[in-house]
C-alpha cells in the first residue's frame, strides 16, 4: 500500500479542501426547509465518488431524502465490502452558542487537538467520518492498488431514524451484496489509545404532551385551581428516576443482559481519568445509576433522558399564565435484549398511568433502533485491529458505545452481514452539540488506516 500511502501524503490539502465543500452545505434532515440543500449534499457525495473512480454512482430517491450510492467491481471474484455512513447533520441550534458559524468549516486548535481541528456542524459526525472512506478509496484507486470490490451507501436521514433506508436495503438486496460492512460514525478512546467499536445501544425516541384547561389561563385568577400541565409534566418527569437514578418504568430493565464481574473487569481496563472527564465537562461531580461507573452507565446500562421540555411562555418580559399544554422530547437508550417497541410501550402505558386527574396525556413515538454487539473473533474485527495496529504502532482496545445507529441492527437481520466500526472520533469533539469539530490528526489517521483494512481483510478471505 505505499502507493496509497504516498498519495494519501501528497494530497492532504486536497482532501481536506474537499470536505469543507461538503461541511458547508447544510444538510439538515430533520428540517423540511433544508430539503434542497439535503438534495444538494447528496449530489456533491455523488460527484465525490464519481471523480473518486466508481463505475456505477446513482442517487436513488426514496419517499425521504436520497440516498448516494455508488460501486467499484474490479474482479467478481474478490471480496467486496460495504461502505455505510450519511451525509445527513443534526440542526445547528442554538446557533448563538457557536464560536463561529456552523457551516463556515474553520481550522482552531485546542488542548486535545493541538495540531488542529475542523470546527463545522457534521466535521464528525458523520461528513469528516464517511468522507475518509471516500478519499481512501480515491487514493487506493489513483495508486492501482484497491484490493477489492467495494460499494457505497450513504444516505441522507440518519439524524432522523433512517426510516427509509430500511426499506431501500430490502428492494436492493442482490444489488447490496457483500461480504462485510464498513461504517465509520462512532469514536476511539483517545488519539494515543485507539479503539474500535463492538457494541452500540439501541434508541427509543417519544414526544409526550401534557393538556390542561381548553386555554391559557392567567395564574392569578386561576392559579391553585386548575392542574398547571407544566408543573405536572415536570413531577411526572421527575418520578422516571428514584434515589438511585434506576428507572421506574415496570418492566424496564426486565430483559437487560446483566455482564458479569469478570466481563466488567475487563471493561474497567480501558483508561479512564474521572478528573480528566470532569474537568472536560465543566462539572463537579459524576452523576448516575448507583452501583455503576461512568464508563459502564455510558455504554452498558439503558438510560433515559429527556432532550427537550417546553411550555407557556418563554418570551421576553412576564407574561403571567397557566399554559394549557406542555411538552417534552425523550431519549431511552437500550442494551442487548431490550426491544425498542416493548420499550416504548411501557413507557407509553406507565407515563399514561402516573398522569393525575385534570391533565390528559399524549405519547407520539418518534423512532428507535434495536441494539447490536458485534463479535471480536470474526475477519472483520481481526482485519480492523490489524489496520490500526499498522498505524497507529499499538493495537485497538475494543469497547461499546453509548450512541445508537439503529441500521446496524438491520443490516444483520436484512443483508445477513456483520459491521466493523471502525470511528475516529473523540467524545470531545462536541457531536450534536454547537462547536462540533473533527481533528486533523483523526481525520487524516482515518484515509491512512482505512486502506490496510481493505488490504488484511482481502487477505484474510482468500486464505
């Protein structure tokens, strides 16, 4: 691969030119107004793997947003693996909260990332990310020397559930086949403690909607008489957790796998500085379910959180009223076993049943995922582990994460294929968050890792 790596070298301002194009194209999938510019962001994808060297790139419309693919069949014969990620951002808000603005790409350095970071909304999660694979591939190609088959799928509503992709992989099964799948949207530990990804937690997202009187009413005529759905919906909230922070659903933790003592052992030898992750945070103390360290509430154990709570008035001034309705937006992550419908519908029956008399409660779910642990035996894993020991001198820890990508789960069940996460983020890089970035040393370590895994995998197939 010294080929790859001497182009990968020479075109690092290239590259990076590349994906600020693609950084400055809002594609905001959760947002109707933003759908040109989601439609924009995949034709640039599209462009991205044409000039890369694919045969075949095709934008395939679905009921949603589009999704890019595109493929490289250079012997049939070969192994040929499946290149997952999204081209879809989560919305900048708030937008006062950013340094600068959030699809304006700019280089800052910071403490964790001295030599540089890309600061843009989606420089991580995941354009930085998937785009590694499309430049590993360009230079892989421009060199001769791609291994292997490879196909591309990148879609455009990731941040909003994927609700679409599920039912394009299972019209385009024949045209989806392959022998792993390749998906660059999670993180490592840190850049001097590379890790690959086995394990994420499944999702069930609701709205809930708390109603009192036909109208607002003013709290001076009426307050003390009426249920306040806002007072309501924040005990009601509040009783989701008991001292321990275990949650109070029946039936929640009913199908948790439980890890045991040496399983946990293991986990626990992953570095980890309390103080360090305190001091990242700003935060005095850890908070969480009893019992468990951080990084096992953040990666083994469900949790729910609630991600947005509204009501009433918000506005400038006083404006002295009893809102008739109140709302929230709220996250459940789940652990092996745990089925996100079940969940949502404990969580729907015992939400219902805590609602006092004088309010009238609404449960809208939103979406969810199931999820997945992936083995550390298989080809693909050994063949990633490789990949980052030739790179970065040591060999990867494998750990499980706390996010969610729901298709994981389905490519298993739909494609019958496993997936290889092989991320390079950092938990500090703000994913989700106003000042999101993306190191230059990550992003760049990513192109030049990506090329062995295709080169040890192509090798450990044909053995």
């Amino acid at each position: 691969m010294k080929g790859t790596a001497s182009i990968i070298s020479a075109n690092k301002e290239k590259f990076l030119n590349e994906l600020f194009d693609l950084l400055r194209i809002p594609t905001i999938s959760a947002d109707s107004a933003y759908k040109a510019e989601v439609l924009r962001g995949a034709g640039k994808v599209a462009e991205f793997l044409r000039n890369a060297g694919a045969d075949l790139v095709e934008i395939c419309e679905t009921a949603g947003h589009p999704i890019v693919y595109g493929e490289k069949i250079i012997d049939p014969t070969l192994p040929t693996i499946l290149v997952y990620g999204h081209y879809d951002v989560q919305p900048a808000d708030p937008l006062e909260l950013w340094t600068t603005p959030p699809f304006e790409p700019v280089i800052r350095n910071t403490p964790i990332h001295p030599e540089g970071a890309i600061f843009a909304r989606g420089a991580c999660d995941d354009k930085g990310q998937f785009f590694m694979h499309l430049k590993a591939f360009d230079a892989m190609m421009q060199a001769g020397e791609l291994p292997c088959n490879v196909k591309f799928m990148i879609e455009g509503e990731e941040e909003v559930g994927s609700e679409h992709l599920g039912i394009f992989i299972k019209e385009n099964k024949e045209r989806l086949k392959a022998d792993i799948i390749l998906v660059s949207d999670t993180g490592m530990l840190s850049n001097d403690t590379p890790s690959i990804t086995t394990g994420l937690r499944g999702l069930s997202y609701v709205k809930v909607e708390v109603t009192g009187p036909n109208r607002d009413l003013h709290s001076g005529l009426y307050g003390g008489c009426v249920a306040n759905p806002i007072n309501i919906l924040a005990k009601m909230i509040a009783s989701l957790h008991d001292e321990n922070n275990h949650i109070t659903i029946p039936g929640f933790y009913a199908d948790v796998v439980e890890l045991s003592l040496e399983e946990r052992a293991e986990m626990a030898k992953a570095p980890y500085s309390a103080d360090d992750y305190k001091a990242a945070l700003d935060i005095a103390a850890e908070y969480g379910e009893k019992g468990y360290t951080t990084p096992e509430r953040g990666s083994i154990r469900p949790t729910l959180d609630v991600n947005g709570i509204w009501g009433g008035y918000t506005g400038e001034g006083a404006k002295t009223v009893i809102a008739s309705k109140a709302h929230a937006k709220i996250s459940m992550r789940l652990v092996p076993n745990q089925q996100p419908e079940e969940i949502t519908r404990l969580f729907s029956d015992h939400f219902k049943a805590i609602a006092p008399e004088g309010v009238t409660v609404v449960v809208n779910p939103h979406h969810g995922g199931e999820p997945v642990v992936t083995p550390i035996d298989s080809i693909g894993y050994l063949s990633a582990s490789k990949a980052y020991e030739h790179t970065f001198g040591k060999k990867p820890i494998p750990v499980r994460s706390g996010g969610s990508i729901p298709i994981i789960a389905l490519f298993e069940q739909e494609l019958g294929l496993k997936t290889v996460m092989m991320g390079f983020g950092l938990d500090s890089d703000a994913i989700h968050s106003p000042n999101e970035h993306y190191g230059l040393f990550n992003f760049y370590k990513g192109i030049e890792t990506i090329p062995y895994f295709f080169h040890y995998f192509t090798e450990a197939m044909k053995s």
